[in-house]
DNA sequence: AACTATACCGGTATTAGTATCACGGTCATG
DNA sequence: CATGACCGTGATACTAATACCGGTATAGTT
C-alpha cells in the first residue's frame, strides 16, 4: 500500500548515474541537449546532479540517444561490481 | 509548473513495451521474473499490461537482466521508424 | 466431489518520486 | 550593457511502485 522509499544506495546510484551523463555531455550545452532528448532544462539538470535519481526509461532513453550513447553500457557503469555478482543485496530495480 | 500529462502516444508506447516484456517472459512465471528482478509483481504486471507506462529506468534495467535482453534492443523495438526519422514530431523521452 | 496452493487479472488506496515551469541568482562572453 | 548558460529551489500535477482486494483458472491432494 505504501511506496518503499528510495535508499541510500540507490539515490548514491542516481548519482554516479547523473555523474555519468554530465562526463558524456562534455562541452556540449545542457540546454542543447535537453532540447535534442525533447526533455526539460530543469529536469536534466535535476538527473546529472543527482536529484532525480530513478529517471523513467524513457527519459533515459532520449537522452542516451541525445548523447550517443549505449543503454547497456550506462546500466553496466552505474552498477557496482559487486551488485552484479550478489543479486540479493541489494534491491536491483528503482 | 505543473508535469504533463503522458499523451497517448507515450501509453501507446507504454503498452508496446510492456508487450514485449511479455513476450520476452515466454513460459517463466511473472512471479519469477519479478523475483530476479527485485520488483513486486503487482509492479510486473501492470508493466506489462501497459497500466504504467513509463516505468523508471532501474526497474527496466533489472527486469531487462532477469529477461536477459538488451536495453538498446528493448528502446529499439519500442520506437516506431518514422518517429527516428522525424525527432521532432512526438515527445522523445518519458 | 471438496479442498488447497499457485499464478494471473484488473482495480483501489496510499505513499513517494518525477517532470515541468517559473523564479532569482551567478557567471562568462560579445 | 545584453544575452545565454548554469544553478538550486518552490510549487504543482502527474505518475510510479507497492500491498491488498475479489475474482478466475489450473493443478494437485484428500
């Protein structure tokens, strides 16, 4: 009945993924960006700094095209090592 | 100030996508793959059902690892041609 | 036959989070 | 100076994720 909670490791996940898309938009302009992913300023803004760390599928997915990107190389970057080999520690979706 | 509503294209797009999913679950149980994914399967099924339409992209990339499919395959089937070729004409992202 | 367990279905209620606009501010550039 | 980009924030409506509900269907057990 009630929604879980974002948890630590999972907002520190939205963030290394935040981080991840504001080394690959580079020297290009944010505002650039958001307009070729048809996303707002204000919303990438939020993702690259890690203040919407569960962005939907979609999202990401317009603004992976945006910067070239492969989806499964940001899912592969954004988790940690140890997460893929234990499965049960941590939850593994949003 | 205020989100806009998803338009009819993006449930249109969700319901494609949560169809796929099906699909790609084949004979495996919703209670399984919802289990390796880490997600309720309340959660599964309204996914697949398209009742939400733009899941978050961590619940995607989990359920994609249970399913063992590509991110980049799954955006690739769920994007109709003509809207690749004309970025302009419907909302990019979620 | 009835009973049990399990999976699936769509819906409801609740809570938390997202995406957007607008704002005031700073900074760099021409 | 004006302009554009960037910053974080407030407010808002919308949406996701979850548990639960009553129902159906199937398979196995007694």
């Amino acid at each position: 009945m009630v929604r879980v909670p974002l948890s630590r490791w999972e907002r520190e996940r939205g963030e290394r993924f935040g981080a991840l898309l504001r080394q690959a938009r580079g020297d290009r302009s944010m505002v650039e960006i958001a307009a070729a992913a048809g996303v707002s300023v204000e919303t990438l803004r939020k993702i690259e700094g890690g203040r919407i760390p569960t962005p939907a599928f979609f999202t990401v997915v317009a603004l992976a095209a945006a910067l070239d990107l492969s989806l499964d190389v940001i899912a592969a970057a954004t988790t940690p090592a140890d997460v893929t080999s234990h499965p049960g520690q941590h939850p593994l979706s949003a």
